[in-house]
C-alpha cells in the first residue's frame, strides 16, 4: 500500500510539472518553429529559435508590431507586459523593432532552416517564466485567405537566473 501511495505521488508531480512545459503554437500549416535556448544577461532574455518553411512554396511574410488585434508582445509569470518599446525579433535577415506600427519583410524560403531571436529587455528579476510571447506575422499562414495572418506563440517559456 505504501509503495502504491508513493508511485501515485511521484506520478502526480510528474504530471504536474509536465502541464507547464514550454510549448510554441504555429498554425501556418507547414511552417516548423523550435525553441533553441533562452538566456538572461542582465534584465535581458534572448530566445533563440529556428522556422522552416515547409509549404512548397517561398513564402514573403511580414512582420508587425501590430496587425487588427494580434499584436508582438510579451507576458511574464507575475503580470507584467511587455511591448514593442521593450522587444525586438529578428527572422533571418529582418529585425522587427521600435513601435506597435513597425512592419518589415523577409524571405521565407521554402525548406531552408532560418534562425530567429526574440530580444525582451527590462525583464522582472522575480519572473520565472514567459507565459505568452506573440509575434504577429502577415502573409504567413497560406491557410488564411485572404491575407495570412498567423502569429507565432512561445507559451510557458522558462526563465533563466543569471
């Protein structure tokens, strides 16, 4: 019995724990993202990522601070907000930076494996985690006519003490 006690412990803060894994929600179909790593240096975290445009197709999206209501932004653990006046992305050779209204393009070419860099700064040294990274994209989701919205979401990204 106190074996069975036990297990049914150990199995439940396993369960527990893996219900707050990091996750990414893309629902471009044919488009990978994968979480690289994350680091802080100082107030700072950088995620790394990697995209692949698996579509068939070369791909022009845009990337945006704001498009109708999906906005780039950023949620922490302890409720604080992060906007476009604290992040910037980078997709391979575009950097998305400033504002709510900035906007750039890039080449999404297919099967080739681009890099990508998510820059929050002013980070919450009591956060330990990311709840929700948005970045808006247009163009993007070849699913969604006529326009191809379709952000990418970093969901439960832990956050690294220095």
């Amino acid at each position: 019995m106190k074996k069975f006690l036990f297990l049914t412990l150990l199995m439940s803060i396993f369960c527990t724990g893996s219900a707050f894994a990091q996750q990414i929600v893309c629902e471009a179909p044919g488009i990978t993202v994968n979480f690289e790593k994350i680091t802080m240096q100082g107030n700072t975290a950088t995620i790394q990522f990697t995209i692949v445009n698996d579509t068939g197709k070369d791909l022009h999206p845009i990337m945006l601070g704001k498009y109708g209501l999906e906005k780039t932004e950023a949620f922490d653990n302890k409720g604080n907000y992060y906007d476009m006046s604290s992040i910037s992305i980078k997709i391979a050779n575009a950097t998305l930076s400033g504002s709510i209204y900035s906007s750039v393009s890039f080449s999404l070419p297919n099967g080739i494996v681009q890099k990508g860099v998510i820059t929050i700064e002013e980070v919450d040294p009591n956060a330990t985690s990311f709840t929700k990274i948005n970045i808006s994209l247009y163009g993007f989701n070849i699913s969604v006519k006529p326009y191809g919205e379709g952000p990418i979401a970093f969901k439960n990204v832990p956050i690294p003490k220095n």
